[in-house]
C-alpha cells in the first residue's frame, strides 16, 4: 500500500494524479456521467408531462342548469367535466330520512347541511360518479333503482348511497363528491 | 445448454455453409427447435400449449397489424371505423372476428399452458426463473388484452377503461392523479383512446421479447416431463424435430379445428351485446362485466365490501386482485417439496383439482351480477385461493408422503432402462 502511495506520489505528480489518488480522468468521468445523467431524467420529464390532461381538456368547463322544473322528488343528469352530475330536488321526507342518521354511524361522515347550501338543503347536488370505481349510479333517471336507502345504487358492485347520496353499504369508500357550485338565482345553479 | 448427444448442425448445401459462418441463423433455429434440441421422450399433451401460445401471439399480430391498417383510434370515430371493418373491408369481419375469438383462444391456451405448470410444479428448480418470466408475460398479456377492448370504443369499452382505470385511484394520496394522468382527463375519453391504441399496438411485440427470453431460460435446463424426472441418458430423449413437430402439428390441428368452429359459428358468444351500444358517458350499462379470462380476478376485486382493519375496502379489493397473481411469483418457494410431478403427490393432487374447481367457481361468480348471494361465494372462494398458496402448498409438501418415483425417464416408459441399469 504505501509503495503503491510512493509510485503515485513521484510519478504522478506531474501528469494527472494529485496527492490523493484521485486523476483528473476521475473527476472529468464523474462529471460527465453527472451531467449526462441529469439531462437524461430532465428529458424524463415531458415524456412523463405529455400524458396528463391536455390544455383544451383542462380549460375550465362550467355547466349552468336552471332547476325551476324539477319537482320535490325528481332529479335530472347534467354533464361536468365529461362526467354526469346529479341534481336532485329532495322531498321532505327525504330530507328527514338523511337527517334521522347519526353521521357518526356513517363510512364517510357527513351530514345533509354539509353537503348542500345553507337554505337550500332540498338541493342534492353531487357528481354522478360512484366512488368505488367510477360507474354511474342509478337512481337519478325516472323509474330508475334507487337502493335500498332511496338514494342511488350503483349497479357495478352494488354500493349503496342514502338520500344525502352517502355511502351507505357496498365496496365504494365515499360518498358521493359535491362538485363546486354556486346558485346563480333562484333557479340558476352553476356548477364548476 | 445442450445435452452431450444432441444432434449437431451440419449444412452441406453451400449455400448453407455460406449462411453459417456469416450469419449462424439457421444453426440458431436447428438447435432451438430443430432436431439439435434433446427433449424427453414421454411429454404428453398438455406440453402442446406452450407451442399453441406462441401460434396464438402470431395470430393476433398479424390480424392486429391489419386491423390497424382500416382502424382510427379517434373517440369520433372509433366505434365508426370498428363497424366499417365489419361490414365495408373485404374479409374485415373475418379479421376482426379472428382477432377478437383469438384473444380468448389465446387466454384458454395460456390458463392451460399455467395450470400445467402447477400440476406438474414446473416452477421448481431448475426452472424459477421461467416460471417467473411466464408471469411477466400473463401481466403483458392483461394489459393488452384490456387495452385492445377500448378500442371499438362500445359501452363496454368505455366503461371497462373507467372501471379499470379507477382501480390506480384506490391508491392512497396518489391515486387521483394517477387515475388523470393515465387517462389524460378527468375520464376516458380521446387522449386515453389514442394512448390504448398505440400501447395495444406496441405491447405485443414487449411480448414477443420476454417469449424469448423465456424460451432462452428454458433452453437451459431442457423442458421438463409428466414424470418430474431429469433426463439422465441419451434414452430419455428423443429430438424436438421431427418428433415433437409432428406432436405439436397435431395439436394445432385439433386447436385450430376449435378456434374455427367459434369463430365462424359463434363469433360473438364470448363478447357482450351492450359493446355494439357507441359509448356514453352519461350511463352505465346495468350490467358490467369484464372480457371472460378476467372473471377470476373481478370476483377477487369485489370480494371486498366491509374495511378492513384501517384498509379501506376499495383499496383492499385492489391488493387483492394484484395479489392474487403476484402470488404466483412465490411460488417456486412456497411449494418446497422435492417431488415436482402431481402424479407422484397424492395429497398435492387432491388439492390441485380444488384450486381448478375454486377458479371456475371465482370465474363464474365474477361473470355474475353483484348480488349478495354470488359476493358471499366469491369470499369464500377468494379466501380459499389465497389460502391454497400460502398455506396448503407448503403444508402439503411438508407432511406429504410422495409415491415412489421412476428411476428414469425411460424406465417410465418402457419399464426397464437397459442404457444405466
């Protein structure tokens, strides 16, 4: 060891070793290596970028629905962002039966003031879209399932949601997401 | 690898001397699967399968990359072109119909070519990492399959993108964006349309490589035989070609004789009507179900309908379905006995016809609607599989008591081995 130091030491000196066994070779490799490798995973990026949702995709899409025509019972499917919305005009007794559960007791607890307007609880507004894995549930159109709860049942994997569209029974771990939305009049609502 | 006594390539065409010392190719071929491969001589039929899936690759390449030709991976017009194939290409309707049957015709041979492989433990050592190689290839073979049914962009199409697509968002804190990056939108639409396409068009050829790398594997040690026994003389062999040509010939024959029959007479017993339906957004399909050769694990998926411990349901129906192949990876050390033939394992045997039985049953619960009467099977059913892995097999191979095994192959066959004994 120390004769292999020795030989560095008087040889190298004056070509491309210093003191410490380390060549200016060594230090160009690793330099080289370091920078090719950052531009690599820096080229990683657009690859990777390229695959989320494009601008046009992206640009903020908002739905207005005027909800003068929808009776204390009925509900009707607008679209979102691609995706269907549920607007749904709830009976009073719909509107007990959500509030007669103890949220505590529930998988995801919420209760029906959380999730509607301050005076406007009789107003279900909520994505159309199960939890679980995305199916539209039923429940919404005229003479659909509504479940066991009277709310909406998806029939993908038979998750059940109650009148506050909460989940209730099956696979989905949610209840059903409330999209923003703001009432615009009182018949107006915009939603996004 | 080869064995001492193989056949050696010897072209004398001087053409064939030529080709040989520049480019070996043919050499290449001989010993892989020509008459230079020394493979035993007692395989039965169940060996046809790997040769059937490799027939089953080529097959749906070829009607692939046509389709392609007359195809437009564009959500306008999908379902559009999908429907000009069948009724205005010339021979379009054969072709979409051959490749449609043949994914199915690929996924029968592929569960057979796998349940082969349990009974005989063809997974054991030497072989792990052939059997590990198998597995990456079934994974490939599941993504493809499920991209390519995007495609005619039908109800089922796009409701199965979503479904699917939705499993990655069970995922914790990451699973949203991951759901959005994969699909390109906030749900399927033309980017994730336009991706499926191009990935369903470049995953065949990812397989065609790790086919390769799995016949190179198996090259090494040789196949393996009915009997568990390794060769140990030039007796137990007979050579690939033309012995096990001619078997494998045959074989096609009879699968090809099957293929047609579905295919010309029941194109559409295996596909579901609502996929004739353009997609639409706004409404599912009240019944929605995955292609066939996916029920096992759909059944697994929706086993799970309470939380489990702090594990939201959701995320532990996910685990489980992935689980229930990657448990597969651990096989080759979760059955330890030293005994590879279910011939020789009486009590391993038993077991083997359970797990077949437990497949059906979880495939044809997953076929089912999402009753509570066909949940409650596919608990039952899902706990067993897992249970058949990591507690039966290695279970069964510690306290089993295995039969006698032949001294050789050739004792197998003939009943004495004049060459060693």
């Amino acid at each position: 060891m120390a004769d292999v130091l020795k030989a560095e030491g008087t040889d190298g000196a004056g070509a491309d070793a210093s003191h410490d066994g380390v060549r200016r070779r060594d230090f160009i490799h690793i330099a080289a290596v370091s920078f090719a490798g950052v531009g690599g995973i820096a080229t990683l990026y657009p690859l990777i970028s390229q695959m989320s949702a494009s601008a046009d995709v992206l640009a903020e899409s908002s739905t207005e629905i005027d909800v003068s025509a929808i009776a204390p019972g009925q509900a009707v499917k607008a679209m979102f962002r691609k995706q269907p919305v549920f607007v749904r005009n709830l009976t009073p007794a719909e509107i007990a039966a959500a509030d007669a559960v103890d949220p505590k007791t529930l998988r995801d607890p919420q209760t029906l003031e959380q999730r509607t307007k301050t005076g406007k609880t009789n107003w279900l507004i909520t994505m159309g879209v199960c939890t679980h894995l995305g199916c539209v549930p039923l429940g919404a159109g005229q003479g659909e399932v509504k479940g066991e709860f009277g709310g909406y049942f998806c029939p993908c994997h038979g998750s059940v949601y109650d009148t506050a569209a909460r989940i209730r029974k099956g696979p989905a771990p949610k209840n059903l997401e409330v999209p923003p939305y703001e009432f615009t009049s009182d018949t107006v609502v915009k939603i996004g | 690898m080869s064995f001492p006594w193989a056949n050696q390539y010897k072209p004398t065409h001087p053409l064939m001397v030529y080709l040989d010392e520049k480019l070996p190719l043919p050499r290449f071929v001989y010993n892989a699967i020509g008459g230079g491969y020394p493979v035993p001589r007692n395989l039965n039929y169940a060996w046809n399968f790997g040769v059937l899936a490799g027939f089953c690759l080529v097959l749906q390449i070829v009607t692939g990359v046509i389709l392609a030709m007359h195809y437009a991976a564009n959500a306008g017009v999908a379902f559009d072109s999908v429907e000009h194939i069948m009724r205005d290409v010339n021979w379009g309707w054969m072709l979409r119909y051959a490749h449609a049957n043949g994914a199915s015709a690929f996924f029968v041979v592929v569960y057979i070519h796998i349940f082969r492989g349990f009974f005989y433990s063809s997974y054991k050592a030497p072989r792990e990492m052939i059997w590990l190689l198998g597995v990456v290839i079934f994974l490939l073979m599941m993504a493809t399959a499920f991209m390519g049914y995007v495609l005619p962009w039908g109800q089922m199409s796009f409701w199965g993108a979503k479904v699917i697509t939705g499993l990655f968002s069970a995922i914790p804190l990451v699973g949203e964006p991951l759901q959005q990056w994969l699909l390109g939108g906030f749900a399927p639409d033309n980017a994730a349309l336009n991706r499926f396409f191009s990935l369903h068009f470049l995953l065949p050829f990812v397989i065609a490589g790790v086919i390769i790398l799995h016949i190179w594997a198996l090259h090494i040690p040789g196949s393996s035989n009915p009997t568990g026994v390794e060769i140990k003389s030039e007796s137990d062999t007979v050579p690939f070609h033309p012995y096990y040509t001619a078997k494998d010939g045959f074989g096609l024959g009879v699968f090809l004789l099957i293929y047609c029959t579905v295919l010309f007479f029941f194109p559409n017993a295996l596909g579901h009507p609502d996929n004739y339906i353009p997609a639409n957004s706004m409404s599912t399909p009240a019944h929605i179900v995955p292609e066939w050769y996916f029920w096992p694990f759909y059944a697994i998926l929706r086993a799970f309908t309470a939380d489990f411990f702090f594990i939201p349901a959701k995320l532990m129906g996910v685990l489980a379905m992935f689980s229930a192949i990657l448990v597969w990876f651990f096989l080759p050390w979760l059955d330890t006995s030293p005994v590879r033939s279910g011939h020789y394992r009486p009590l391993f045997r038993k077991f083997w016809y359970l797990l077949v039985i437990d497949t059906l049953i979880l495939g044809y619960c997953g076929g089912s609607p999402a009753e509570t009467k066909y949940v409650l099977i596919s608990q039952i059913a899902a706990a067993y599989y897992f249970l058949h892995f990591l507690v039966i097999l290695p279970i069964v191979s510690s306290i089993e008591k295995p039969l006698p095994l032949p001294f050789s192959i050739t004792e197998a066959v003939l009943g004495t081995d004049a060459a060693t004994a």
